[in-house]
C-alpha cells in the first residue's frame, strides 16, 4: 500500500471522500428508517395527550379557524353543487356542529375530525375548485395551524 503525501490531498478530494462515505452509509440507512417509520406507525396512534387539545379563543389562530369554518358553512349554505338538499342540510350541520364543538375549552381532536371530514375530503381532494372547494381548503390549513399535528394525523394529512 503506498501512502499519498500530505502535499498530493486537496480539501476537495476530503471534501468528495466525506461526501461518498454519506452516500453510502446515510442515505440508505434513512430510506430505511422512513421504510421502517411508515410500515409500524399508524398516523392514528397519537397520544393520549395530543387527543385533547386546549383552545385559547383569544389567539388569531382561533379567530382565523372559526372564520374559515363560518365561510365554510356559509359557501355550503349558499351552493349549488349538491344534488340533494338532504346531503348539503348535512354537511351544513356537521360543520355547524364542529363550529360549535371548537368553542368549548377543550375539544376532542377525533371527534372533530369526523365531523367535519367528510365534508373536507370531499370538496379539497375530489372537487378541487369551487367556492364550496376553496373555503374547506381554507378551512384544513387554518385549523391545522390551530389544532396541530393531531389533528394533520386524523385527517391524514
């Protein structure tokens, strides 16, 4: 084995060296992390403490949730995209009642995401355009921001 003279290595030949040694060891240990992560985690196994979330109703972060929800009730009032007006009194009440369910102290995360997830799927990942589309897409970032990863979880984001 001959050994290289220190003068003959350039800080870029250490620089590519580090680099190929990540490659090579990092890179596939964390596909496999995120491999091993996907296949043993269920997005709904959260923990107890983030299943209940405190609501400060004083924070713009609240303000901005209940507006988005309240242009959300209102968009579903007002369209004409439902073909039975049984189904949009309903989606109307469910978020009606997660309206209401948002201003109690403490809320349920699950519980309100399966009152207003229906509604949600369907008009920001199916329709994707409308009024009824644009306010529930509103409305997901706004209470991911106020609810937080709990909530992302539930709904699947």
């Amino acid at each position: 084995m001959t050994s290289v003279p220190p003068s003959c290595t350039t800080a870029n030949d250490y620089n590519n060296h580090v680099y190929d040694i990540s490659r090579q060891l990092f890179l596939p240990a964390t596909r496999e992390l995120i491999r091993y992560i996907e296949q043993h985690f269920d997005a709904a196994d959260i923990p107890a403490s983030d299943r209940i979330v405190t609501i400060n109703h004083n924070s713009k972060e609240y303000t901005d949730a209940d507006g988005a929800m309240a242009e959300l009730e209102t968009a579903i009032r007002e369209a004409n995209d439902f073909d039975d007006p049984a189904e949009r009194e309903q989606r109307e009440a469910e978020i009606s009642a997660a309206r209401r369910l948002i201003r109690s102290a403490r809320v349920r995360v699950d519980l309100f995401v399966d009152l207003i997830k229906p509604t949600v799927v369907q008009y920001a990942t199916k329709v994707k355009d409308g009024i009824v589309a644009n306010a529930a897409n509103a409305t997901v970032t706004a209470l991911g921001v106020l609810l937080g990863y709990a909530f992302k979880a539930l709904l699947g984001l």
